[in-house]
C-alpha cells in the first residue's frame, strides 16, 4: 500500500513569511488517473512513497487528487502538477474534471505543469510539428491513410520508413518498411492506429561517424533524459539489435534472458552465462550508460528547447548521438515509465538505485521549487 498520506495541516516556517499557515497557498495538488478511469494508474507510487519515507516535510504540503474521486479544492493550492496519460480525450471520463482543475488554476494564477489542454491533443503529428517549426533535429513525419500512401513517401524520403501509430510509444506496432515490394504485401491492418512515417536514421558504424568494431558502431542506441520542471535528469541508456530501441529490444533484457534460462543448470550454466555477457559485451554497455547517466546532459539547451516547443514542463525525451555532438530526437512522451529500482532491468548490475534516486531527488526540488515561487493572496 502507498505510504504517502499527504496532509496541508503544516507548511515550511521558511515559507511563512510572516503570515499565518492558513493564509498561505502551501500546497502542490497532483492530478492522476484514478482506478479503472486511465492509463497507469497508481503512476509514480513510488515516488509518493521516497517522499513520504525521506521528506515528510516536503510530503506533508503535497496532495494528491485522483480523477472521480469528487471535487479538487483549490483554496489552498500553489501549483498543479498533472500527472496524466496521453492522449487525454481518450479517457473522457478524466478529461472534464481536468480541464476544469486547469482552467480555475489559471483563473487563480497558479503554475500548471503539463496542461490537460496539450494533453488532449498529444500524438507524434503534434510533435513533428512544433518540432519542424522550433528548428528541433527531429525526423519529419507525414500522415498516411493506407499502405498505397506509402509510395509516396517513398518518393519524399526515400527507404527505410518508420511507420508508427500517431498515438503510440515505444513502438508499439511499428513497421520498418524496406523496399517498395514490401509496401504491396502490406494490408491496412499491419499498419499501427493512425499511422505516421518519418524517414529512418541509422545511427550506427561508419555511416554515422562511429568507428568500425565499437559498441555504438555494432548496435542502435536510445537514450532518455527526463525533464521535470526546470530539470534535465538522464534516465537510461538502451544498445540493441533492433533499429526500435527500448529495454524489451536491448542487450540487457537478452542477458537477462539468458540468465533466466540458465539458472536451472547450475555451474554449467554460470559458464555459460560468461560467455554470453563476453559476447554481447555487457561490461562495456554498462560503463557507458554509467557515463551517460552521471555526467551532465549532452546537449541540454536543445532537450529543453524541445521540452518548451512543446509546451510541456514534465516528459521524457528519446534521442540517439551522433558524433561532434550533434543529435536526433526520436520521441517525446509526456507520461513515460519511471520504475522503481527493483522493477529496473539488471538493478544491481546496472546500479538502478542511484539512477532512481536522482529521479526521486529531481521531483523534490520540483516541488520545492513550486512552493517557493508560490503566489500569496
């Protein structure tokens, strides 16, 4: 069960100010689905429970609002942070109690952190657009309505396309398209939900600047930063076989995979399981996303610039680097998955506590800062 039983009976003195507790806007309020009303729900309990178990004063002036769970009062409220899965419209349940919280928040002056109004809306088109127009390096995305379109593109972008649902992450559904003859085999119901091609950008080996026989020149690669608030907080690092990066497709889900099936043959397997972490160089790809994950951003003024053409103050960002610094950005997803440490693939190998722990840390100096700059009656 959730630790997190956030209260508004008390407030920071160094907040006060002077004034008396209950004249003070000491509260951020966090909207989330509630049971059976969304997608995720019980999102991020496990940021609530760090919080409630290492910064009781910090929780204590946190309240979380689920969505029919009646009326939000705002009396007390100094920012509202939506924790909420995208694309709105598709849980209407949710979206007419979240639009009213963000208009009477607005209506008060208060800061609204991921606005139901952009999350109504939210799907790769909206992205390729903001994108394009802020000058954000990011493949450019055309809409398709069927495999016939597909030609066409052809034609724009040339081969390989990436065809992936309009409102889907982490490739959920997508297709590779390779050659013109593979278009004609294909039916409409191979395509993903709404379908949007972008052009396909290998970031591999010599053709994008990496030298023969590396781990980055062998395998695809995505990275994720994780912007909260004012925040840059790098999250992972994924190398894998397949061009759709993400921790189903990496090395380390296959070596954890072998680690499932040889565990049963005792010593032999041990042996094996060797091999198998020599062979896909597991040492290596740990190193690196240690690296990643411990020093500043790469290119953290255009995760930004990306974060604010899109109007959103809390996603994730996918990208892949290029050498001499440059990047490209795969995705940006406003509601992405943020586990806990044991939920997180080779927790120990892979040091998850302390990569979660930064997370957890981030949030708190989010909410800080929102009380902080708080608005006074």
């Amino acid at each position: 069960m959730n630790r997190f039983e956030p209260t508004t009976r008390t407030c920071s003195p160094r907040l006060q100010s002077g004034r008396e507790p209950s004249r003070l806007r000491n509260t951020v309020l966090l909207v989330r689905h509630g049971q059976g009303r969304g997608r995720l729900t019980g999102y991020c309990d496990h940021v609530l429970d760090w919080l409630g178990a290492e910064r009781p004063d910090l929780a204590r002036r946190i309240r979380l609002h689920e969505t029919g769970t009646g009326p939000a009062p705002l009396d007390d409220v100094c920012a509202v942070f939506f924790w909420l899965a995208d694309p709105l419209l598709n849980y209407p349940d949710c979206y007419e109690q979240a639009i009213a919280i963000q208009e009477e928040a607005e209506r008060r002056s208060l800061p609204v952190i991921n606005r139901p109004t952009i999350l109504a809306t939210y799907g790769k088109g909206f992205q390729a657009k903001r994108f394009l127009e802020a000058d954000i390096p990011a493949p450019h995305a055309i809409s398709v309505d069927s495999p016939s379109d597909l030609a066409g593109c052809v034609d724009r972008m040339g081969l390989p396309l990436l065809v992936r649902g309009a409102q889907s992450f982490s490739g959920q559904g997508a297709v590779i398209v390779r050659s013109r003859r593979q278009i004609d085999s294909l039916k409409p119901e191979d395509l993903p939900k709404r379908p949007i091609v972008t052009a396909f950008v290998d970031v591999r080996g010599p053709q994008a600047g990496y030298p023969a026989g590396d781990l980055w020149s062998r395998y695809y690669h995505r990275k994720r930063v994780l912007l909260i608030g004012d925040q840059c907080v790098p999250d992972s690092l994924y190398l894998g076989k397949d061009p759709l990066v993400q921790q189903s497709t990496s090395l380390f889900t296959e070596y954890h995979s072998w680690q499932v099936r040889l565990r049963p043959y005792g010593w032999i397997g041990r042996k094996a399981l060797r091999v198998v972490r020599r062979r896909l160089d597991i040492p290596r790809a740990v190193a690196l996303e240690a690296a990643f994950t411990e020093a500043p951003v790469d290119a953290e003024d255009l995760l930004r610039k990306a974060g604010s053409a899109l109007g959103l103050e809390f996603l994730a960002l996918d990208y892949a680097s290029l050498p001499g610094g440059k990047i490209v950005i795969w995705e940006a997803n406003p509601y992405p998955h943020i586990p806990s440490t044991r939920a997180n693939i080779l927790p120990r190998t892979r040091n998850s506590q302390a990569k979660v722990g930064n997370i957890h840390l981030a949030f708190a100096r989010c909410f800080e800062s929102l009380l902080v700059s708080a608005p006074h009656p």
